[in-house]
C-alpha cells in the first residue's frame, strides 16, 4: 500500500499564482510564508482549503449539498491528496445577538448539564430549594422534603436561553427595546399639523394627526404649548374609534372616515411588530432605545432557569464570571457535594475544564461567559474557533489557518502553538498563513511565495525546514528568521524630547476595566499603545482618547468617563481603521483614490472622443454610453447552476474590462510616446499602480494619487481592482492616501493592529508611511502587538498587567528601551532593543 506523506498540488493559478507547483507535507505543522499579496492566501485558502472542502461536500448527497454553501473548483491542473479541509479565515463572522462567549465555546454546554444535574432545585410547590439528588440524572422525580411533593428537575435544555430556558420577555436576547419619547416629537417648536409628531407621517398614515384632533388635542399650537394631558393622550391615548372628515392633499374632495387613534408609542411598537427584515427593522430603530431587559436584568434566562443553586449561586451568576473566575469555582464544585454525587459532578467538571484550558492558554482567561459574541474582537473569535477545533477531536482533517497570530500578544503566542501541535498529535494536519517570525520558526516546513507582490508575485520562491528557508538566498523572510535582518525603519525621539512639540492630557474616571487614570501623550511622535488581549488598549485609545479628542475639537461636552481632555490645536481625531472600503465591485482602487476622474477627463480631451461625442461621464464603468451592456460594468456575471453554488466568472463579452469594445477604440497619445503605444482606458485599469505610473505621467493630478499609492507599499495594486475584495492591511493604507502630502499638525491618526497580514518587510514600508504623517505635524496612535513595530516607536503606552479584570492599569510609559527595562511590564520582557 502507498504510504501517502504529502499534498500534491500541480498548476495552481488561483489569483496570481503562476502555475504553481508545490508538495504540501501532511501530519506536520506547515507554515506559508511571503509578502502581501505574494499568493499565500491563494494557495491555502484558494487552493488547499478550497479543494479540501469542495470534494468533501461533493460525497455527500445532493439534497445535502442544495442546503450548503459551496466554494466553487479552484483554478488549478490538480490536487491529489488533500484531506477534507477546515478553515479558520482571518475574519470570522461577527455572531447573532445569541451568542455569548460561553455559547461560541461550548462551555454553556458544560455549565448548563452542571445546574441541572447536580443542582439544588426549587420545589415548584412550597417554593423552597431540596437538596442535590441523583434522581435528575436518572429521570426520576425529587421528593422535596419540605411539603412531601414530588415534582421533575429541570433538563439542561430547560436552562438554555436559546430553548425551553429563554426569558419569555425578551425571547433570551437579554435586550428590551423601548420608545424614546424624545425622538418621536424632535422639535417642540412645531404643531402637530406641521408634523411636530415624526412618526405620524414615517410610520403611520398622515391623516392620525386629524385623529388626534378629533380626540381633544389641539394640533395647531406648537407642541411645547400643550398641556400634560393632550401630551399624555399624545402618547398613551387610548385606541378609540373616532369619526373624521378627511381632505386628500391633491384635489378638493372630502371623505368621512371611521379611524382608530394609534398614539405615538403604539405606533412604534405596531410597526416594530410588523417588521420581517433588517430594512424594516432599520425604519423604526430611530425612535428606540435598547437596555437589559428588565425582567431578566439582562441574563437572558426565565426566572425557572435562574432557580437551580451550584455552590449558593445560579446560572446567571455562574456566567457572569470570568473564565478565570469560572475555572476556579468550577474546580471546587465536586467537594461541595454529597459524596455520592462527585463522581458524576467531576466528569462535568473536567469536560469544563478541558475546553477551558486552551482558552485560558490562547489568552482569553479574562473574558466572562455572558459577554456577547458580537462584541468580540476579530482575534478572540478566532482563538475561540481554534480552541473549539481542538476539542472536537477530529483525524485526518486538514486545517487551514489565515493569520492565527491576529490580536495575540507575545505572550500567549505558546499557547497557539500548543493548540496547533495537538491538532497534530490528534492525526491531522495545519496549514497556517502568517508573518510572525516566533510561529513561522516553530513550523515543521516553510513555504514562501514572492518574490514580489500582485503580477510580479504568485511563485515559489523557497521550501524546506526553517533552517533550510532561513538560509536560502532567494528567500526574503529567511534573515528575519535567522536574526540576521531587523526592521529599523524611522529615527526615532530621545526621551529628553519626547515633549518638546506639546501633549495631549488625558484624565478618566475609567470605563470598562481600566481604571481611573491620567496620562500625557507627547504631540507629533509615533505611540504605540500594547498590552496583553483584554487589558484595556481599545478602551484607552478607540473609547477614551478619540471621543475626547472628537468632542473637544467640536466643541460638545465630553464623553461622562472623561474627566479632562487638553489638547491645544488638534482639530482632527482620524480612526483608520480595517474595515472593507466599498460594498460591492463598483468601488476600485481607481475610483477610491480619484486618480479615475482625473483619467476619465483627460481620455474625453482625446480627439477621438471629440469625433465620437464623448463626454467624461461616457467614460464611467457605472453609468457611462460605454460601460458593458452584458455586465452593467461590474466585469463579472453570476450563473445560477441550480445544485451547486451560484458561481462568478468574468463577462464573457467585456472579459472583466467593465467597458464595452468602443471603448478600447478610444486610445490616448501619451506626451512624447509614439501613437502605436497609446493604451484605451480599459488598458489602463488592467494594469498595476506601478505600471500605470509613467502612463498618467501627463496627468498630472492622477500621476500624484498613484505616487501617493506607491509610496504608501500598494504599487502592485491592480487599478481596477475592487477595494471589498483588499485585505484589512491594504485597506488601512489605501484610506490613507487622502491625507499625505500635506500639513498634520492638528490632527491624531489613530490605527488599530495596521500590521495584521504584513510580511516584516512591509512593517519597514509602513513604518515609513508613519514617518512622513509625523514629519507633516501629525500624531500617530497606534494599537499594536507586533515587537519590530513597538521597537521603531517614539513612545510606548503599556496596558495591564494582565486581561480583564486584573488589567486596565496603565503599567508603564516611555521609550521602548525604557519599556524593555521596566519588569512591571509584560511586553517589555519580550523587546529586544
């Protein structure tokens, strides 16, 4: 029998890739290494995972198959050997308003089983608690000692808020919505007749102001002149039936009608009970307020499902814990019971326990189990992806990791990779796309793509163990694995001239867990703002300082938490952060940055256009005469293939120009260019910024966007490229082209983690591109884990010393050399100056 040992892909050109050729090894931790844009993500993602799954699902039926979202056939000659294949992308989803930390992890599951089975429980009859019984367990029924009755104990599904243990008030959500009476009448100054109530008009039919009337209001008065009980039946009249003689806008005509009066707070709530989609919903979600509901105080459970005691506290309660928290307490579950009950108690106990380990070891130790899922970072989402993996104990399975260092501190970097190592001892295989050099060291093989990035990417550069990688001259990420390269990109400010360009003083009574604090941030440096995950960096910068900044700059009063903000000359507080610029393939590179304008006018200039009867707006793949007709101008179609995944391929008539064939009719002579040179405009956005540039050279606004592009590392950006489709990374420094080349000193640039998906090389480039913001005036701000780019920073902010409650103080300020020799702090032990 064949021992198979590897992956064999042959002629991948998924993206850029070129025709790649490469033997992926099975049961090892395999790590894929390159430049942005190099083709790492094609070739595990487009190509590994998208086989891996793809094939997997084409066993199963095709009923089945109708039920799931499939990934189409990745452009490639073959792939032999690829295990069915689990993805742990990048971004995972933000979850529904279900989930919970405790729910995404399953360790509910654990919890939940541990009130049912070995709780105290009420008795439904005198109201009083019995003791733990084994009778639960066994489906017996309890007889209560107090009153004599025998009544069932609850289930685990009875104590789970997305079944039988909901809050009937608010469905489990833990979330009421209620009317803003504010928002329903705005300006006080206006009648009724003039529309003083909003919702008379938006949610409900115009004529219930006559209504209103008829029912002793006056509604030609302004609405502050009315007395408290017009406004009462305003708001809290009741549904009466009232005879009206109504005028329609248009005409002279006069109709008697028989209306039921809907006061302002019941049309709300009539139409929030009518909604059946988001865009509904979105209608009345202006004039509501949501809060913990009231009945359940937030907890999402029903009073019966509160009822069960474990160590002289509830399910709710139990939740409320940190992991850490949790961990503990549950550990001391089994010795609080009757003997006979701590055999069935540990085996729940150590259920909870395992599943708890690789969080508390992937660094979530501080996060508690009720907290909800939407408000996790993209990080812990995917740590807590990785952690369940883990505990499902699957074989044979290949898995597929996109950047899991995302949002991990140094610190718990370990921690991964002893969640990847067992995955392989469990008989499977990992295959993980990142640029830490401590997780690509650890890697059993290394593979890089490059050379370059885009066009001049998508090759096999380097393979082998590290040491073989690390010591390949064609390798670009081998000295930075050797030590033999460092990223030394900016000169950075001594400590005796930290603030000679002012600072920014910052006083909280804190927020969250970070506590009370103040702070001076030196003007026009470089901050790095670190800390372990939890430890309150995003409070400090994303829901302290910019706030602050905000409100001052405007004028407003400031946010409750802050205290004290002084700030003299800074006018702009700018977030740039990593979200997807633009919602569909409309938006490209070309029309973010705005060099397509400047490019559209100049091709209208062009006599054959003049001859034609062009003018700028013909030349717009949206709305223009010579966008494709088959496509619209978006360069791609969508086939229904009824059982299998509707599938994008590019217009077969304009092959993914956008335009139609008149306009490559359409050439501009370039200044100095011989004519048989001239590229049309669909030409042109086929290329890169790079090779676009001495293109546009006589262009010359759009000739300044594109340097700016290429200064900013993004010169292998195609320029018709759509921006959804670009990484958190590219879209961080593409929403930062608008703002170089001219005078910062009255605004703070703030960045969350810039240098997620950037290869070392890259962090020189950004570091490069925050050097040119501060020698403008600027302050740039950012929240980061990676140690070459704290290195390179004027100043360092370090949060803890740990998550959670046990953060939230701010452990030290200063250089990073100050950092590195300060012992109080956690990321100081791990810089290396």
């Amino acid at each position: 029998m064949q021992n198979i040992d590897h992956i064999e892909v042959r002629g991948a050109r998924v993206h850029n890739l070129k025709n790649v050729n490469v033997d992926i090894p099975l049961g090892e931790l395999v790590g894929i290494a390159g430049v942005s844009g190099s083709g790492k993500s094609s070739l595990a993602l487009g190509v590994l995972y998208a086989e891996g799954s793809r094939r997997y699902l084409e066993a199963l039926s095709t009923y089945t198959r109708r039920r799931i979202a499939q990934a189409g056939k990745a452009s490639v000659d073959d792939v032999r050997y690829v295990p069915a294949a689990l993805a742990l992308h990048q971004r995972p989803a933000v979850p529904g308003v279900r989930s919970t930390f405790g729910t995404s992890s399953e360790l509910l599951n654990s919890l939940r089983l541990l009130f049912s089975r070995v709780g105290s429980h009420m008795c439904p009859h005198c109201g009083e608690h019995v003791p733990p019984s084994l009778n639960v367990a066994a489906e017996l029924p309890i007889s209560c000692p107090h009153c004599g009755s025998e009544f069932f104990g609850p289930g685990a599904e009875s104590l789970a808020f997305n079944s039988e243990g909901a809050c009937p008030t608010c469905s489990g959500t833990g979330i009421a919505r209620t009317v803003n009476r504010a928002a329903l009448v705005p300006d006080e100054s206006k009648t009724i007749d003039e529309g003083a109530v909003v919702v008379w008009g938006t949610l409900m039919w115009d004529l219930m102001k006559q209504v209103c009337g008829a029912m002793g209001v006056r509604t030609n008065v302004p609405f502050r002149e009315l007395t408290d009980a017009e406004r009462d039946i305003v708001f809290n009249g009741p549904a009466e039936k009232k005879h009206i003689l109504y005028k329609a806008k248009k005409g002279e005509n006069f109709a008697e009608l028989d209306f039921t009066y809907y006061n302002a707070v019941r049309t709300v709530e009539n139409s929030l009970a009518k909604a059946k989609d988001e865009k509904g919903l979105r209608r009345v979600a202006k004039y509501l307020t949501e809060g913990p509901c009231p009945d359940c105080a937030g907890t999402r459970l029903s009073l019966a499902a509160r009822q069960p005691i474990v160590r002289g506290i509830n399910l709710a309660q139990a939740t409320e814990m940190t992991l850490e928290e949790a961990v503990a307490w549950v550990a001391g579950v089994p010795a609080s019971l009757p003997e006979e009950m701590r055999p069935m108690a540990k085996s729940i106990c150590e259920s909870f326990e395992s599943t708890a380990r690789r969080l508390l070891e992937l660094g979530l130790g501080y996060l508690s189990l009720d907290r909800a899922g939407a408000t996790l970072s993209t990080g812990e989402r995917q740590r807590v992806q990785l952690a369940r993996s883990v505990r499902n104990r699957t074989t044979g399975v290949l898995y597929v990791m996109d950047e899991p260092s995302i949002g991990l501190h140094p610190a718990n970097i370990d921690g991964l990779l002893g969640v990847m190592r067992d995955l392989i001892a469990d008989g499977n295989s990992v295959v993980m796309v990142d640029h830490d050099t401590r997780i690509l060291r650890a890697a059993d093989h290394l593979v890089e793509m490059g050379p370059e990035a885009g066009a001049r990417g998508g090759a096999l550069v380097a393979q082998g163990s590290v040491e073989e990688v690390a010591n390949d001259s064609e390798s670009i990420i081998g000295p930075y694995l050797s030590g033999a390269a460092r990223i030394a990109a900016r000169p950075k400010t001594p400590a005796e001239q930290m603030f000679d360009l002012g600072r920014i003083h910052l006083e909280s009574s804190g927020l969250h867990t970070v506590k009370p604090f103040a702070i001076d941030i030196p003007k026009g440096r470089l901050i790095a703002v670190t800390g372990v995950s939890g430890s309150g960096k995003t409070t400090l910068v994303l829901e302290t300082l910019i706030p602050a900044l905000t409100a001052a700059a405007a004028g407003q009063t400031l946010p409750e938490h802050v205290t004290a903000i002084e700030a003299e000359g800074i006018r702009r507080a700018n977030l740039i952060d990593a979200t997807p610029i633009g919602i569909n393939v409309r938006s490209t590179v070309a029309t973010y940055c705005g060099a397509l304008d400047d490019v559209r006018r100049a091709y209208a200039r062009t006599d054959s256009a003049k001859a034609a009867g062009l003018k700028m707006g013909d030349f717009s793949y949206n709305t223009g005469s010579l966008r494709c007709a088959t496509c619209d101008g978006t360069g791609q179609i969508s086939l229904d293939v009824q059982f299998l995944p509707d599938v994008d391929i590019a217009c077969p008539d304009c092959r993914g120009s956008r335009y139609d064939t008149a306009a490559e009719k359409i050439r501009r002579p370039e200044k100095g260019a011989p004519d048989d040179q001239a590229l049309s405009l669909p030409h042109l956005l086929a290329l890169s910024v790079d090779e676009a540039l001495p293109h546009v050279a006589d262009v010359k606004k759009a000739h300044e966007k594109l340097q700016t592009l290429h200064d900013l590392g993004l010169g292998y950006l195609t320029l018709g490229e759509a921006t959804p489709a670009l990484s958190g990374g590219e879209a961080q420094r593409l929403k930062l082209a608008s703002e170089m080349g001219r005078g910062q000193a009255d605004a703070v640039f703030v960045f969350d983690e810039p240098t997620i998906g950037l290869h070392p090389r890259d962090v020189e480039t950004l570091l490069g591109v925050f050097q040119r913001l501060v020698e403008q005036g600027a302050t740039v701000v950012v929240v980061e884990h990676d140690l070459d780019f704290i290195a390179n920073a004027d100043y360092v902010i370090d949060m803890g010393p740990q998550g959670g409650k046990a953060g939230g103080h701010i452990v030290a300020c200063g250089t990073p050399e100050e950092i590195a020799a300060n012992r109080e702090s956690i990321t100081g032990g791990y810089l290396e100056i």
